[in-house]
C-alpha cells in the first residue's frame, strides 16, 4: 500500500514537470529573439557565478585541510 502511494506521487510529479516543460517551451517560442538572447545570457551568468562561489568554496576547503596536514 505505502509503496503504490510513493510511484503514484512520483508519476504525478513527472506528469507536472512534463506539463511545465512543456509550457516553458512554448511560451520561449514567442518570444523575440532579442529577448531570448537576453534571457540566455542572464542564465549563463547566473550558472556562471554559482559556479564560480562553488570553486571558491572548494579551493577554500582545501586550503583548511592542508594547513591540518601540516
């Protein structure tokens, strides 16, 4: 019984995802190239500078752990 409960949620789950995508797409689709452009580039950033804070917390974390080993 638990475990019907758990894949139907999980079905429902893919189901909406499936539906946003798909509205996503569509509502990328209208709009100008210009804004779509724009719109990329801010993701890009975006991902950029998450990555960027991740590499800085990982060359942090490397530092703490060689200054122990010494």
């Amino acid at each position: 019984m638990l475990f019907k409960f758990l894949f139907k949620k999980k079905k429902k789950k893919k189901l909406q995802e499936q539906l946003e995508q798909k509205f996503d797409i569509n509502n990328w689709m209208n709009l100008t190239k210009e804004e779509r452009l724009e719109i990329d580039f801010n993701e890009k950033n975006k991902i950029m500078r998450k990555k960027k804070a991740l590499l800085k917390s990982i060359r942090e974390e490397y530092m703490k752990i060689k200054k122990k080993n010494n």
